[in-house]
C-alpha cells in the first residue's frame, strides 16, 4: 500500500512539473499538450531510427555476401 501512494505521488509529481515547469522557468510551450505531442515526436523518431538501423544492417550483409569470396569446387574425377 505504501509503495502504491509512492509511486503515485511521483506520477503526479512528473505531471505536475511536466505541465507547470516550463511556465515557471519561462520556456515557451507550458501547456501539457504541446508538450504531449513532443513526446509523441520523440518516440516516433525513435521507432524511425530503430528501422533505420536495422535496414541499413540488412543492407550490409548483402553487401557482404556479394562480395565474399566464394571457394570454387573442383570436379574430382570417379573411377
């Protein structure tokens, strides 16, 4: 019960500096939709470079396997 009133105080505590910091400190976009959609951005660039980095990986292992030298097999006579 108490770490439950813990972490809520805190939430609130994260809200309530997250909506009113800015306004205090005098930085522009005080209210707590712009600043929402800034998170969304945020998290959206994320997800972007995630994507990003992993196609640039699959780029590059084709890119390696291309270029590889590859043994070439020799026919062994039967007898």
């Amino acid at each position: 019960m108490k770490q439950r009133m813990l972490w809520s105080a805190a939430l609130i505590a994260l809200l309530a500096a997250a909506a009113f910091g800015p306004a205090l400190l005098g930085l522009p976009g005080g209210s707590l939709a712009g600043l929402t959609i800034y998170f969304f951005l945020g998290y959206c660039a994320i997800i972007v470079v995630a994507q990003l980095y992993s196609s640039l990986r699959g780029v590059r292992l084709v890119l390696e396997e291309w270029t590889e030298k590859k043994r070439e097999s020799k026919q062994v006579p039967l007898r």
